[in-house]
C-alpha cells in the first residue's frame, strides 16, 4: 500500500503535464516565429458579425491571428485605461471611446461603422405577458437589463425615460447584468421575464427561442459604434487595416447580422 | 533550534511569498486614501456590505446545517459508496463557480427540477436573496464538511460509550460530550464556510443576478463598479481583503493542523 504511493503522485504530475502540453498545442497549429496576434476589443453585441469578420480577415492575411475578447464597452475600455494589450476597439457607444481617447491611450483612425436599434425579449411563452414596451411598467414582471454604463443597459433606461415608464419598469428590475449577452442569456434561460437588447442579439442561434417585442419609434434609441486603432499598439498598420475590413467589406456582414449603415 | 535553510531554498520561497503578496500590496498601493471614508460610507458600498454580511452569515449557517448530518454519516459510518459520496461532497470546491451557477439555475431555476413544485409553493428564488445564500452556500459546503468530517473522525467513539455506561443518554452525551470537543472542527468549518461565501462571484452572478441591496454581495459591486469608478472599486477591495485578514486572525493557524 505504502509502496505504490508516490508512483500514483507521479502519475498525478504526468497526468498534469500531459494537459498542460495539450493546452499549449491546441490550436497552434503551425505557427510559425513570425505570425502575428491582433487583438481586438469589441461590445459584447458584435460577437457574431465580428467573429465573421476576422475569419475573412485572417483569410485575407495568413500569417495573422485575430484574437477577439468581447465583453462591455465599459469593461473594455476600462482594461484598455489599464494597459491591456489591444490593437483595435470597437465600442457600442461613443462614450467609451471618448474616455480612451481622453483618460486612455489614445485612438487613431477612429470612425462610426455601425448603428443598432434595441426591443424587448421574452421567453417564447411569454410568461410576463409583455405586448407592448409600456408593459414592462406592470407591477410583479421580472426585467433584466444590461448594468447602468454598460452601453445597452444605459440605452434602455433612455428608452424607459423616453416611454414615460422609468420609475415603474426600474421598480421590477431584477438583475443588472454585466453585458448584454448575459441579458440574452437570462431571457433564453426563462429565468427572466422580460429584458432590452440590441435587435442584433436576437441572432438565428436564439430567434427561435425569444419572442420580440419591437420598441415604437418614438421611444426608441438609435446606438452608434466607433472604431479605432488603440495608438498604444504594436501593429497599428495591421490595426488599421482590420479597421478598414469592417468599414468596407466588413460591412455587408454586419447588415446581414441586422446592423444599420453608419450615420 | 532548527537549521538554517540554504540560501537558494530561502530565495524560492521568498519568490513564492511574494507572489502571493503582491496583489494585496498592489491593492494597499493604489487606495485612494483622502476619498476612502466617502466611498466606504457611499449607500452602494453600505448596502453590499450588508448583502454580504447576510448572505455570507446565511450560507455558513445553511452549510453546517445540511453539512453537519452528512460529515457525522461520512465519519462514522460503513455503508456502500461511501467514497463517492465523499468524492462528490468535494464537487463544488473544484467545480467552476460559473458552471456551478448554470448547475443551481438547472436545479432551483424557474425551469429547474424543482422550479415546478418550488413555483407551487410560491418560491421563486432566482434574483433573490435567498438564491445569493443557496449560491455561496453551495460552493462553501465542502468547506464546511471537510473539517468537521476530520474533526469527528478523530473523537475517541469510547468517550461517548464511557458516557453511556454512567448512565448518560443518547442526547445528553452528544449535548456534554461530543459537541464540546467538536467546538474546534465546528468552528473552523464555519469560518472557512464563511470566508469561502464571502467571495463567491461566479455562482451568485449567474443564479441570483446582480441587484443592489437584494443579491449585489461586495464582489459583485467591486466587478461592476471598477469597470466605471476605479477608485471605488478599489475601496471595495480594501473592505474585503479587511474581512479576509479577520478571517485569518480568527483561524490563527488551525487550517494548518
């Protein structure tokens, strides 16, 4: 008993080894010394139409690897403020991209490549009974929203003030949650009853699994992204030619994903 | 006395000693010193203490109540499985606390196993409260169960037989003998209960969500707010490493034994 002891902790570090060469290798590939990483920071609510993007990207330069971390633009530009490495921004509001420019490293090439509406989700039984945005107002209804200065959770509270129905819908508030995925997220879950996002979340993935509530014109806010290069990165002419990706070709796919042309 | 350690031993260590330091003392660094009080005494940062306090109490609590039984079965008893039970007790400490919120959701959710015969009982827990204390409870319990399993095992059965033998009931010599010399384990189990929830981000975000005074413990509120106000987030640390640094006093060494 004694004996076999420390064969099975060396079992237990090769076994650790064994992963932690696994994990070094997958998805290498062949990389050679002289590929290079591009790091780009985008709003949670690019995901999809962005990770298209960069594969056409990586396409057009096979010795690059796009390397995407989407998260909120707050949160982003907060890791930006920090000196995280990044080469490219791209932002759900301009606010974001005003505090990197001003409290940041600074953004070069910077320009609007896309607007976006927001609606309300349900569960597909509609379990709050939500028709209209102003039902969002009835007392006992579970609302999730995106955090207040996430781009998406300031965005519904204008449209809420603009409807008239602030105080009351913020009085059913549930969770602020930390982008707006994780506002789809809990809608899809059926934890919440109600929620506001981007029309572009309710992408093919989920549209079969949400409801959608379209907000009236008049109440609704129409979100503008800016993008640019971080002026602290390492690659600003591979930044800049990402940049130039997602204003030209790039653009096609964002329509395609539901995004509206820039103003 | 014993000898001294040779000079390159002494140099991993210290390198190893200080990467365990450094966050805090990163953290003590960038404390905003002439704006502490204000931010400490902002409502946001009184109501997540408050959150965290009750939530963190709550879970210990709940832990050592539902712990309690199973660390008595595991330490006493001889039954088929025993092993895995003991194996799958230790789950939520090497579980992913986000996998372990989507777990929670799965189980207690409005759509979970029980979220049917919960909502017929008019108990919704997602968003509340009571899902932040199920949430940390649930990544403290082996915490809990651990030492106290240890600290059972070791009790000598023949003290509670020599306390039958003079006469002493069942309840009584748990009551007077047993739960004594149980204070130690019990103690500790609670406090590293405690400390573990305290923490808790992963599991609360996902099952109980993020709502000022309701279920925004103070690592929530540090995460939201440090994406926004640095400074305060950093205040909210300080709360925190200053309750761990309790935590440790009141341990003073026993995770060691």
């Amino acid at each position: 008993m004694r004996r076999d002891r420390p064969s099975r902790h060396g079992g237990i570090v090769g076994a650790l080894a064994v992963l932690l060469l696994a994990g070094a290798c997958a998805g290498r590939g062949s990389a050679g010394s002289d590929r290079r990483e591009l790091v780009v920071l985008a709003a949670a609510s690019l995901t999809e139409a962005f990770e298209e993007i960069g594969a056409n990207f990586e396409q057009e330069h096979p010795r690059v690897t796009v390397t995407f971390s989407f998260g909120p633009s707050d949160g982003l530009a907060a890791q930006i403020r920090e000196g995280a490495p990044a080469d490219v921004f791209a932002s759900a509001s301009p606010s974001w991209m005003d505090d990197v420019e001003e409290n940041g490293p600074g953004i070069l090439h910077r320009a609007d490549f896309a607007r976006n509406l927001l609606v309300v989700i349900t569960p597909p039984d509609d379990p709050g009974h939500v028709s209209t945005l102003k039902d969002l107002a009835r007392p006992g209804l579970r609302l999730v929203l995106a955090a207040p200065g996430v781009p998406a959770g300031d965005y519904a509270r204008q449209i809420l003030e603009r409807a008239g129905i602030a105080d009351r819908a913020l009085a059913n508030l549930v969770s602020n949650e930390e982008d707006v995925k994780a506002v789809v997220q809990k809608v899809l879950l059926g934890e919440a009853d109600a929620g506001i996002v981007y029309r572009t979340d309710v992408t093919p993935a989920v549209e079969d699994t949400l409801r959608t509530v379209e907000i009236p014109a008049e109440a609704n806010v129409i979100a503008v992204y800016p993008i640019g290069v971080v002026a602290s990165s390492e690659h600003p002419t591979l930044a800049r030619a990402f940049v130039e990706e997602v204003l030209g070709p790039g653009q096609e796919i964002l329509r395609r994903y539901g995004f509206l042309p820039p103003p | 006395m014993k000898p001294r350690p040779p000079f390159g031993l002494a140099a991993a260590a210290a390198l190893g000693a200080t990467f365990v330091l450094l966050p805090g003392v990163g953290l003590l660094s960038r404390i905003p010193w002439d704006r502490l009080p204000a931010l400490l005494a902002s409502p946001l940062v009184a109501d997540a203490t408050r959150i965290s306090l009750l939530v963190a109490g709550g879970a210990a609590i709940l832990a050592g109540l539902l712990g309690l039984p199973l660390a008595w079965l595991l330490a006493r008893a001889r039954f088929p499985g025993r092993a895995l039970v003991r194996s799958l007790v230790v789950l939520p400490m090497v579980l992913p606390p986000v996998v372990a919120g989507i777990g929670l959701l799965a189980a207690f959710g409005r759509r979970g196993l029980l979220g049917g015969p919960l909502r017929a009982l008019g108990v919704e827990l997602p968003f509340t409260t009571a899902a932040a204390v199920l949430a940390a409870a649930f990544v403290a319990f082996p915490l809990f169960v651990l030492p106290v399993e240890a600290g059972i095992r070791s009790l000598d059965p023949r003290l509670e037989d020599a306390a039958a033998t003079m006469g002493a009931s069942r309840w009584y010599a748990l009551r007077r003998v047993v739960l004594p010399l149980l204070i130690p384990s019990l103690s500790s189990g609670l406090i590293l209960a405690w400390a573990r929830a305290l923490g808790e981000f992963g599991a609360t975000i996902m099952f109980a969500g993020n709502l000022r005074g309701r279920t925004q413990t103070l690592p929530l509120a540090a995460f939201e707010v440090s994406q926004t106000d640095p400074a305060a987030g950093i205040a909210i640390s300080a709360v925190l490493v200053a309750l761990s640094v309790l935590v440790l006093i009141a341990l003073r060494g026993r995770l060691f034994r």
